[in-house]
C-alpha cells in the first residue's frame, strides 16, 4: 500500500507588494541606462578605460535588474501541463547571460589596462570629463539605491538589485577616485588601475552567477542544504520508520523543491495518521529549511523492502 502525498508552500510577495517593488525596478532600470549611456559616450570622448569598465559593470547589472523584474512578473503566473513549476528557470537563464556577459567585460577590460600599463601613450585620458561623468554616475547609483532600499528588505530578488546597483555605486567611486589622482599628479595610469580594480570586483559576481546556473541546472543540491539534516528531521517524527530516495533540488535559486519516500509505521495507515504525518513533514522543511515544494510518498515496511532501485 502506498499514499503518494504532495504538499507546497507559496513564499510570494502580495500583488500589493510585489507592484511596489515592480515601480522601484522600472525607476532604477531607467537611471541606470541612462547612466550606462552617458559612461560610454564619455569613455569614448575622455579616452577612459575605467568609464568603459564601469558601463560593462552597469550592463550586467542591468540585465540582473532586468531579470529581476522578470522574476517578479514570471513568480505569479500559474503552472501550466508544459510548465509544472511554471516560467522561474527563466531568471536561471537570465543569470547565464549575466554571467557570460560579465566574463567578456573582464576579457577586454584586462588586456586593454595592461596594454595601457605597459604604454601610457596608448589611452591618454581627459580627466575633467572624466571626473564629471563618473560624478554624475555617483549620484544616479546613489539615487537608485534609495529607490531600491524600500523593498530591499522583504525581497530575494529586490536585495540582489540593490546590492547590483551598490556595486556600480563601488564603481563610479573608484573612476573618481583615478580621475583626481590624474589631474592632480598627471599620472593617467591611475585609469589603467582602476580598470583593473573594477575588473577585480566584477570577477567574482561572475564566478558567483555561472557557479548558481551550473548547480540548477543540473540539479545539484542548493547551496547551505545539509541533506543529512533533513533526513534527521524527517526520521524524528513519530511514526517514521526511515527515508530514502531523498532529492534536494532548486527550480531557481531561493525556490528549492523536495522529494522523499518515507517509510512509515502500519500504524500510521491504521489510525488515519498519514494527513496528519504530512502536514508535520511540509511543515519542518518549509519552517526549518526553506523548502518551497515538498513531495512524499509514505509507505509501509513491507513495501519499502522489495522496492527496486533505491537511492540514499
């Protein structure tokens, strides 16, 4: 005899919330590619390599942005017979992108910076105009920080967008930091410097990002679950006997499933206990774990020991 059982639990903004939240992103996209505009047009026109390494960091941040308020619009649309765990891999896909993108900002970035190391006369640089257009980053990333504080708070996704845009904030900071130096002491490889330090901070969201998108994608177990915990707090509830073909995955990032077979006391069956034992068993790995989706299939002693391919 088997009760194949499965309970979920929503952890989703209010649409009141989530309306909210979708405003700030579109007012911040806004700022920010306005800003990414003006950076490149003023890399091009002061010479600066470090204008043009802070608009490829604030080009990956807007596609985190971008996929930031894709998750919130995708999050609330149904599943579908084609799609039983609805659109959410497309913040994984998202991701990916990001992550390429970021790679490629770093590629060109590095070279370029050691070539103008290696020969200043290459990237002579306007440090006027390049001090004013990093300032006017400054205070958009500064601007889009307070739009964004609002719903950092309540919001996986709104507390990555806000910790993107701090890091273009970072950025800027530095470009101006090298713009000063080079027109107080002539030194234009503080520009190559710099370069070079915006580089080091977008390596490891870059490693960061494809490191997530490889662990969903194939499925592996999210990172900070401890299987051998669940599988302790699964067992200590009354009436299990013991699990197997425990499965720990995650849709996306923050949206972790779970499957189990739970073998269970004849008890269990006998007194109508199984709701019961299921409401406990959603219940802990909501609570204690995060687990937005849970799965189990309780089953008798005697059906457990002659189930084929069993897994741990």
């Amino acid at each position: 005899m088997s009760d194949a059982h499965g309970h979920s639990h929503s952890h989703g903004l209010d649409p009141q919330a989530g309306r909210a939240n979708r405003a700030r992103l579109l007012i911040t996209i806004g700022i920010v590619m306005v800003v990414l505009v003006i950076e490149v047009i003023g890399g091009i026109f002061s010479g600066s390599l470090a204008l043009f390494a802070d608009a490829g960091h604030m080009l990956s941040d807007l596609t985190g942005l971008l996929v930031a308020l894709v998750a919130l619009s995708v999050a609330a649309r149904p599943a579908t017979d084609a799609q039983t765990f609805g659109h959410r891999r497309a913040e994984v896909f998202g991701a990916l992108a990001n992550g390429l993108i970021l790679l490629l900002v770093v590629a060109f970035v590095v070279v370029e910076a050691v070539t103008r190391l290696l020969d200043p006369a290459v990237g002579a640089v306007q440090a006027p105009l390049m001090l004013l257009v990093a300032s006017l980053g400054a205070v958009a990333n500064a601007a889009g920080l307070l739009v964004l504080r609002g719903g950092a708070k309540d919001s996986i996704n709104m507390r990555g967008a806000y910790l993107e845009v701090l890091g273009d904030l970072v950025g800027s900071v530095a470009v101006i930091v090298a713009a000063i130096v080079i027109l107080l002491t002539g030194f234009e490889r503080a520009d190559a410097i710099a370069s070079l330090a915006i580089a080091a901070l977008i390596v490891p969201r870059a490693l960061s990002l494809l490191r997530d998108v490889i662990r969903v994608l194939s499925q592996g177990t999210p990172r900070g679950t401890d299987v051998a915990l669940i599988r302790e707090h699964v067992i200590s509830k009354p009436g299990v006997v013991s699990v197997h073909d425990v499965h720990v995955w995650s849709i996306t990032p923050g949206s972790n499933v779970f499957s189990a077979h739970v073998v269970v006391d004849p008890a269990v069956f006998s007194q109508n206990r199984t709701d019961e034992l299921l409401d406990s068993l959603s219940a802990c790995l909501a609570d204690h774990f995060d687990v937005a989706h849970s799965t189990f299939q309780l089953e008798p002693e005697e059906h457990a020991d002659h189930e084929v391919g069993q897994h741990r």
